[in-house]
C-alpha cells in the first residue's frame, strides 16, 4: 500500500501525457527559431512548429529525452537526405536489404544486420527467427505453436518490461527465472530464444547467461533500445547472439525504425518474418526511405566526434545553470556519465540514455513549489518544456532535471529565462489544511467503468478511512489491488495500480459525491492509456440477520 505521502504526489502531479497538447496556458516565455532556413525562409524548426499548431497542437521543448511519446529523437540532417533521396526511386525489397545488411556488417563489425520498424518489431522478428528457423511453413502459423520444437523464451526478472510484449506477440511461452539455478533448469530443447535487457549485472548478466545458453546452443537477444552504438559491438563481444537498437534514439535515425544486428543466418531469417513478406511480420512494415535513412544514421554515427557533441551539451547546460544559480535558495549540480576512452569526467556509466544532465535542487517549503508542481507548470504553459522532477528524500529537497543530448541550439536560453522566471515567483506558504470530508466512504462500492468501445464492472472496497485518508481494495476485471486516497468535501481522489510482470496500469479516480454520500462519479486517468470515466454506487447493507448453527459433529448426508 503507497502511503499517504506517495498518494498525495501521484495525485497532486500528473505528467506530461495527462493531457492532450492542447491543454496549456499561455505564458510571457518565448521560443527562438533554429538557425538552417528554408527555401520559403523560415527555419525548419518554425515549419514544423507551424504545421502542429495549424492542427491545434503545442510543440514541446524537449529537455527529457528520447521518450517516444514525446517523438523520441530528431533526425540527423544526413538521415533526412537519404530519406528523401530514398523516396524518389522504387527498388526490390529483398535485394536493398541484402545490400544494407553487407553495408551495415562493414561499419559495425557485426557479421550482418537488418531494419525494421523500430526496435520492438527487430525484438518480434528475432524470436520469430529463433521460433521458425526460417521456415515458411513455421512462419505462417505463427502464433499457434502447435507441432513446433521451438516454443519457450527465458527472460529473467529483471528483464522483463513493457517491450517484451514483442517477443511475447509470436505466441511463445515465457519462462521467468529469478536465479541462476532457475535460469539452469529452464534450459531444454524447447528454449528458442533468451531475451536480456542491456546493462543487467550478476548471475544473470550477458556473460553468465549467455555460458549457460551456449551449452544448448540457444540464441541471446540483448534489447539496448536507447543505448550508444558501440564498436566493435559491447554485447556480441559479450556473448550476445543478437542485439537491437531503436533507429529514434541515441541514433537519431527515423523514428519509426529499428536495428538488428547478429549472425547472417539469424538475420535473413529474422528479414524473412518482417514486411514485405507476408505472415506475422506484414504489420511491422518498414519502408525504403526508413531503411535507407537508418542505414545513413548508422554512417554518420560512426563519423561523429562524440566528444565534440559532449562538450556542446554541457555549455547548454551551463547557459542554464548560470541563469538559475543567482536564485537564493538554488543549488545545482550536472551530472556526467561517461565512457572509456572518454575524456571528460563521471565514473563509468552504462551505455543507455547516455547524456549529461543539470539538477536544479531547493528547498519546497522555502520556494512553496514541488519538482512535481514546477514540471508540470513548464509541461502546461508556453513556451512548454518537458523536464524530469523528483524529490531527494535524504537531502530534503525537491527538484528538476534537464538532459541535453535531445535539446535544440536555441533551446538553452529559452529553457534559462523560463526556468529562472518560474522559481524567481514569489508564493505564499501552502495550507495543509483540508477540508472536512462530506461522507464516510467506508463499505462495498459498485463500480461501472467506461472505456472508449467498452465498458467493465469493477468493485471499491473501502476499508478504512482517517479523517480524511481512505484506504482499502480495487477488484479489477483480474486481480484484487490496494487502493487509498483522499475525500475533502466532495472531491474524492483514490489511485490503484494493476501489475504485471513487465506492465503496469496505473488508475487515478478523480470523482465528486453525490446522492448523499451514495454515488461518485468522474475521471479515471490511465497515463499512457489516456483517460475512462467511472460511476460507483455504494452497495447497501443487506440488512439480513440470521443465527448460524454450528453442528455437532461431522455431517451424515452430504
């Protein structure tokens, strides 16, 4: 059960997604233009700008990161000219992907590779490779399993996450083991694949799993989605057997790409099961533009000086800093991940999200505003920036996060002045007064649950209430979870969250009593699920009483 400290926050600060781009307030920030124009003379920036707001939507600034629901990443100029280059010619799908998995062995060291549709369609074409051993006959039966040798993926614990639906989509049994002697007893004839997240340590890191994976001679697939590029490759030196990137991250390739590489068998068979062909794959079409433009980020990445970069995104950071650190009150402090070979200091870090980042820390009942509360002020007012927010429970601070490596030239002083803007407010000390609760919540409540194209019945029981804290259970349509949350006045706020091995469904009933106390009814928040609405009944006391009669003995008729 969340305490109440933890409820109050989930409630009180919703992020970015909670609300469609058109719910922002204007504020006397102003953004700048990027410098390359146009041939109309505009810059591309303001173009793109402009297109989102003649459809009534809001760009954002992104100093978050490579988060898709954001738009993941920009793509590099080159990357843009091939794809437009790419556009203007038909070619045989098969024959270009011949040539960029030759290319793409070339510049990265691995013996091939293939696109797809993003990392999360490489993830579904490797175990298909792995299920069918590139068998047609396999393929387009996929996901019935029925008949097959190949028919269970390991994953351990701490690998499983919100992407492993991928390779769940094939139809795979999913074994989940905990501990290197699970991993050992999972191992048989009927394993086709072990799937890792990248960066995982111990007993059930790369290196001991992929020992005891090569005694059976079964494939390894590291996910490392937003990783840096190494090469030659971190993880097939490692002993991964295949490894996939997202082509909208670090990369900064098409945003609906991804990238495979392995040996050359695993790859044609992996091609095999991904569009144009027909069969479980034909929904993860990936284009001739993407392929091409994938193949140009891979290019140019081996060409970048990465230090160079490094070194502009801290004097963006810096720019910021500057501005803020005049605040009485404000500390900061930018963190600097880095890797061998590098020369900038920070201890060693893992390869994914790879970026410097400003913490921007103070006290909340000195400045009277949350990490939380300023995020989602920047999230909502224009000129709109996306941050990360936390608390330092320890240090009693609150705070905010900028990370760089996804900002633009012209953001740094826009990001400065806004920032610098919206902790320079004076605000007056917040009440942690509330208000008396209009009823008891206590009891069975029925509730009617309203999605977009369905509907389900859920059920509250409310076990306890303090004041003006509630708590108690949510059955949903398939478990029991704990619930809590407040009552002041009307206004009833209560947050469940359904888990499952690598998801998690977060619901936050915002509702107003009614009905003398008998009926709530309002919003449900879902994050990235968007929104539902509820009504709950509280279900009366069935008012009957009736003595139970303890027999004697075993009985003697059944």
């Amino acid at each position: 059960m969340p305490s109440r400290k933890e409820v109050l926050k989930m409630l009180t600060a919703l992020p970015l997604g909670a609300a469609a781009g058109s719910h922002f307030a204007n504020g006397d920030g102003r953004r700048g233009d990027g410098a390359i124009l146009s041939e109309n003379g505009k810059t591309n920036r303001a173009m793109g700008d402009e297109a989102f707001r003649n459809i009534g939507v809001e760009p954002v600034i992104n100093c978050r990161g490579t988060f898709t629901i954001i738009g993941g990443s920009l793509e590099r100029p080159q990357v843009r000219q091939a794809m437009e280059a790419a556009s203007q010619s038909y070619v045989q799908y098969d024959e270009l992907a011949e040539g960029i998995g030759r290319r793409l062995a070339e510049l990265t060291g691995a013996e091939w590779g293939i696109v797809s549709a993003g990392c999360a369609a490489a993830m579904k074409h490797a175990t298909a490779a792995c299920v069918t051993g590139g068998n047609p006959e396999k393929l387009v039966r996929i996901p019935d399993l029925t008949g097959f040798e190949k028919t269970e993926v390991i994953i351990p614990h701490n690998s499983r996450n919100a992407y492993d639906h991928a390779v769940r989509n094939i139809g795979v049994d999913v074994i989940t083991v905990e501990t290197e002697k699970e991993f050992k007893l999972a191992l048989s004839s009927r394993t086709a694949m072990v799937y890792l997240l990248a960066g995982r340590r111990g007993p059930l890191g790369l290196k001991n799993v992929a020992k005891m994976a090569g005694e059976f001679d079964v494939p390894v697939l590291v996910d490392a989605a937003a990783e840096d590029l190494t090469i030659p490759n971190a993880h097939l030196r490692d002993g991964a057997t295949m490894v996939c990137y997202s082509g909208g991250k670090a990369l900064r390739g098409p945003q609906c790409a991804g990238l495979l590489l392995g040996p050359k068998h695993l790859m044609q068979a992996a091609w095999q099961a991904s569009s144009p062909h027909h069969g479980p794959g034909r929904d993860n079409k990936v284009g001739r533009e993407e392929m091409m433009g994938m193949l140009a980020a891979v290019e140019a990445w081996v060409k970048i000086d990465h230090e160079a970069e490094w070194e502009t995104w801290l004097s963006w950071l810096d720019t910021i800093d500057r501005r803020v650190s005049g605040i009485d009150g404000i500390d900061t402090v930018v963190e600097e991940p880095s890797l061998p070979g590098m020369s900038h200091p920070g201890a060693l870090a893992p390869i994914s999200n790879h970026s410097p980042r400003l913490e921007i820390h103070w006290d909340p009942d000195r400045l009277h505003v949350t990490g939380g509360e300023l995020a989602e002020r920047l999230a909502r007012t224009r000129p709109r920036i996306v941050v990360g927010s936390g608390t330092d429970d320890e240090a009693g601070t609150s705070y905010i996060t900028i990370t760089a490596w996804m900002m633009q030239p012209d953001d740094a002083e826009v990001v400065a002045g806004r920032i610098h803007e919206l902790l320079s407010k004076k605000r007056s000390p917040r009440s942690n007064d509330m208000q008396a609760p209009a009823a008891r919540l206590t009891g069975r409540w029925n509730v009617d649950m309203q999605y977009y194209a369905g509907q389900s019945e859920h059920v509250f029981f409310i076990e306890d209430q303090d004041e003006n804290w509630v708590e108690g259970a949510h059955q949903g349509d398939f478990t029991v979870r704990d619930i809590g949350g407040t009552v002041e006045g009307t206004t009833v706020k209560l947050l469940s969250t359904e888990r499952l091995p690598g998801d998690r469904v977060t619901n936050i009933f915002t509702g107003t009593l009614s009905g003398d106390g008998n009926r709530i009814s309002g919003d449900v928040f879902l994050g990235e699920y968007l929104t539902a609405t509820f009504e709950a009944t509280r279900q009366p006391k069935s008012g009957d009483r009736e003595p139970i009669s303890v027999p004697e003995g075993p009985p003697l008729a059944t």
